[in-house]
C-alpha cells in the first residue's frame, strides 16, 4: 500500500518537492487562475488552498493533484522522476500483474464521520466552493468528485466523477452524460417514476478517483477496481440515508435521493474540449438529506481547462494502457502501442500502432479502438500506424498520416456514433451524435515491399554516430542522446530530428 488516504498521499507529493501552499486567494476564479497556471506547466505542482477568502482556515481545497507524472507513479504504485511514455511499459505490465478486484470493506467509524450534519441543519455554503472559470454558471464543488450509484435491479455500486454545482445552501446539482453507467442507472429509476439514492463525494483517496474516472467494463463496481489498484480494500461506512457505500476517509460527502421531477439549472462550465459546453438548463439536483466531513476537509479539485491540462497527463496514460488492452483483448494481434493524444482531451484523437500482419489488420485495429468502451465516448479522428511510428509522438503520427495515407483509400467515415452534450462541432440543437474518421496510416499491405525507404540513417549508423562525435556535436556525452523508443534504443538528435519530448504538455 503506497499511502492511507488523501491526506497521506500529500504528505508524500509534498516529500516529493512537487505540493505549493497558496493562502489568501479569492474562491471567486482566482483558485481557478492559479490552477489553470499550474495545470499548464510540464510536472506542475499540485497547490493546496488554506485561509481562502471569506472562509476558515482549515477549510482547503486541493488542486492538480495528478499532474504530473511522479504524482500519478506514486499513486499507482510506480518508480517516481520518469516520463509519461516511459510510464506507459511499466504500468502495462503492472496493470497485468495487479488482481482484478479487490471489494471494499465495511467499517464502522472512519474519519468521514467526524461531522455529520442531517436535513435542516444542512449548509453547503460552509465550504470554500470555487467560481473556477470566468463563464462557469455556478460553484462547482464537484470536480474531481465521486459519485456513488447503485444498480436498482441488482448489487452492482458503480463510481462515476460528475460534474457538481451548487444549488443552494442544500442543493446540489449532477450532470452525467447520456451513455455513462451512471445515466443509464438513473435512467432505469426514473423510468420506474422512482427516486434514485446518491452519494457525491467532494475529495476522497485518489484511486478512487482515478478508477471513478476512467472507463472501467459495465457491471464492474469502480471500487472494486480502486482496491485493486491500491492493493488493499478501500474502507466504506454505510451512508444513514441511502444505504451506500461512502469511502471512509473522504473528506466530504453528501447523500439524498434525486427524484425524476426536481431539477435546478446547471451550466456552463468549462469543460475538457476546451469550450464551455451545455449553456444553461435544467438538470437534475439532489436535496441533501445528510452532510458528512472530516475535521478541516479539503476539496479535491480537478476543473477541466483547455488541454493540455491535469486531466489528459494522467488520464492520457491509463487511456492508453485501457485502449490497448482492449485491442487485445478483441483479438487483434501485434499492437504495439496505442496513445489518447492530449490535444483532444485524450478522447478527440487517438492512435496506435501495430505490425502489420495481413491484409485489413489495420482497419481491425481501427474500428475497435474508435468503438470500444475505452474509445467510444466523443472520439473523432483514429489513426493506425505502423511499428516504425512512434505512437505517442503527434509529430510521427502526424507525418505517417501525411505520407502514408491516401484519403480516398485509406479513410474511412463511421456515422451516428456516441458523441453528446459536450461536443463542441455539433449544431447545438441536434447533439447527441457524430461521426468518426479512420486513418489507416500504415504502409499500403500490397505494395508495403516497395514503399520508398525512410530518410535517416541506419539505427547502427546512428548509435556509432552519436558515440564518436555526439560529445561534439551536441556538447555533453551521449547520456541525452541515447533514447528508448518502441522498446529500441533510438538516437533522436543525431538523426536530426527534436530530442523526446519527456512531456507533451507546453508551457503557457
Ligand atoms: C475531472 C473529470 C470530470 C468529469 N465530469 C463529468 C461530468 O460532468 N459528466 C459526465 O458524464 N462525465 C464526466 N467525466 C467523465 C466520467 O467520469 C467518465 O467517463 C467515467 O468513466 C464515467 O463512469 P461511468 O461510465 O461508470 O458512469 C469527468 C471525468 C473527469 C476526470
Ligand atoms: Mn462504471
């Protein structure tokens, strides 16, 4: 187990060097300006919050807790100071040897109920919520937030990060997209004219998050999955309303139940395409029936800001491995590797590689990862490339589609696929659908013998190269120039092209 709770993880990020404390900014879009400054630069710190304006000290919010790549090793238990694409082997190979779930335990106290706060006495306003981006249509205190559903007809309790904004002093609104576990799971409630029992969680052990996050299989519970990346089973106490399962040292949480006919208006909000997304509706909301926080809690904070940003550092790199994994798990042989690209929030763009092995292997490769659960959701462009192609490069992937591609031959158009509300390219009045395009970017299959040969030297010559003149030619020894790539040992510079990239995200 590589850390207890929330707590302890930033206790271990601060060892670290990598944790700032800010005290005395305004909740009203100047937390949200020093985290969009440190989302944006390479490793930024994360940046915790203390004596925020009009509140208590002690009452703290947490924000870019993930970005960067250290940050997120130490959450899953990988060696810290290595770069994202060095990550992705390594979690590869870990996310194979880890159990698939470990289920969570009930315990009986835990820290989460050193206050709790039932019906009338309820005041969210105690919180320091954040105004995050200057269009935002309300405070959102869930962010990096948990939502915790629970199947009607059977025992499945499925985590899910939804938006949250504050409704007032005991309203909170949830936004889920149409096609996520958790809006099929209301769905089925309201369509039985039922009441549907929540709990949202405001800041809680980053697994959690994480396996909330990203897109674990249907019927398998996120807290399962949070166990199993933790290695040890994550403590629940019993929510007093609902009955659901309440991380025990979250720091804040709320239940109640959301009935089919109360609602409150939601949006905008600053979203991960990098626009405002859905302008003010009605959206569901949730009376809270029991508050629950810990003594001085702190609010986990993750608002999406144009990318690249927190969420597609270490978002991109568990996408990635997701992705891939299930392009095996289909079937299709010789992947050798796969990258959500950050410029479109790791959903918009995504690419992989593969030996190719015989005719149509590429255009197997393609229609899965554009379809499956781990690319379905708001994709646009697929590219498949061949194992020459560094994957996670946008340079390399860009320039195989520029050169190996033939449109007419090589694209193909996939129509009335999952896109909804947030896809900024659609006629707002007729959201819900888009269109993917495939880019079979490898060689042709038929005439791949003839294809012209790539302009650079030889990998040997490029290594003796790099060996007898690279102290002069670039200064120093060969320490910087010797890079892995695809598992080969590569010289970047010395084939005249830029050094790796340790990290995509620019510095603004
Ligand atoms: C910071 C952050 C905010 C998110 N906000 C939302 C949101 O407001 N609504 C939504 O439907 N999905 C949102 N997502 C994406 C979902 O959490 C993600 O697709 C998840 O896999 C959904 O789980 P589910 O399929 O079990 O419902 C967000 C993700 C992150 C990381
Ligand atoms: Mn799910």
């Amino acid at each position: 187990m590589p850390y207890t709770d929330l707590r302890d993880f930033l206790k271990q990020v601060d060892e670290l060097g990598e944790l700032r404390l800010v005290r005395g900014a305004d909740w009203n879009e100047e937390i949200g300006g020093i985290t969009d400054l440190a989302q944006h630069q390479i490793n930024g710190p994360a940046v915790l919050f203390d004596d925020i304006k009009d509140y208590p000290r002690g009452f703290r919010i947490v924000s870019n807790t993930l970005g960067s790549s250290s940050r997120t090793a130490l959450l899953l238990g990988m060696p810290t100071g290595k770069s994202w694409r060095e990550l992705l082997p390594i979690w590869r190979k870990r996310s194979k040897e880890i159990p698939n779930a470990i289920p969570p335990v009930e315990v009986k106290d835990g820290p989460i109920l050193e206050n709790v706060v039932s019906k009338r006495d309820v005041d969210l306003s105690i919180f320091p919520t954040p105004k995050w981006h200057e269009l935002d249509g309300g405070r959102y205190i869930g962010t990096g937030t948990v939502d915790v559903i629970k199947d009607p007809d059977s025992p499945w309790v499925n985590l899910g990060c939804y938006r949250a904004s504050i409704a007032d002093k005991k309203r909170v609104t949830l936004y889920i997209s149409p096609g996520k576990h958790g809006r099929v799971l209301r769905d089925k409630y309201f369509a039985k004219g039922e009441a549907m029992p929540v709990v949202m969680v405001f800041g809680q052990d980053p697994a959690v998050f994480m396996a909330a996050s990203l897109e674990v299989a249907w019927g398998t519970s996120e807290y399962d999955y949070a166990g199993a990346l933790k290695g040890e089973p994550i403590p629940v106490v019993r929510g007093r309303a609902t009955g659901l399962p309440i991380p025990a040292t979250a720091e804040i949480a709320v239940e109640g139940f959301i009935r089919p006919d109360q609602t409150a208006p939601e949006g905008p909000f600053g979203e991960w395409t990098g626009y405002y997304a859905s302008s003010q509706r009605e959206e569901p909301v949730m009376e809270v029936e029991n508050l629950y926080y810990r003594n001085n809690p702190i609010i986990v904070g993750t608002p999406p800001y144009k990318p690249p940003a927190e969420f597609t550092a270490y978002r991109g790199l568990l996408r990635a491995a997701l992705l891939w994994e299930k392009l095996e798990q289909a079937g299709v042989p010789d992947v050798t590797g796969a990258w959500c690209h950050e410029a479109g929030g790791c959903r918009l763009l995504l690419a992989v590689s593969i030996k190719q092995r015989y005719p149509g292997h590429a255009k197997q490769a393609a229609m899965i990862a554009a379809m499956c659960h781990a690319g379905a959701y708001l994709g646009r462009y697929i590219v498949v490339v061949d194992d020459d192609i560094d994957v996670t490069d946008l340079q390399d992937v860009v320039w195989a589609m520029c050169t190996r591609c033939d449109p007419e031959r090589d694209t193909d158009l996939i129509r009335r696929a999952w896109s909804g509300p947030l896809d900024p390219a659609i006629d707002p009045d007729k959201k819900g659908f888009n269109s993917r395009l495939i880019f079979d970017a490898t060689r042709p299959w038929e005439w791949r013998d003839k294809f012209p040969p790539v302009v650079e030297p030889s990998l040997e010559t490029r290594m003796a190269v790099a060996k007898k003149w690279g102290g002069l030619i670039l200064g120093s020894g060969n320490g910087p120039v010797l890079r892995q790539r695809n598992g080969k040992a590569v010289e970047k510079r010395v084939s005249g092209r830029r050094p790796v990239k340790e990290n995509r995200r620019k510095v603004r």
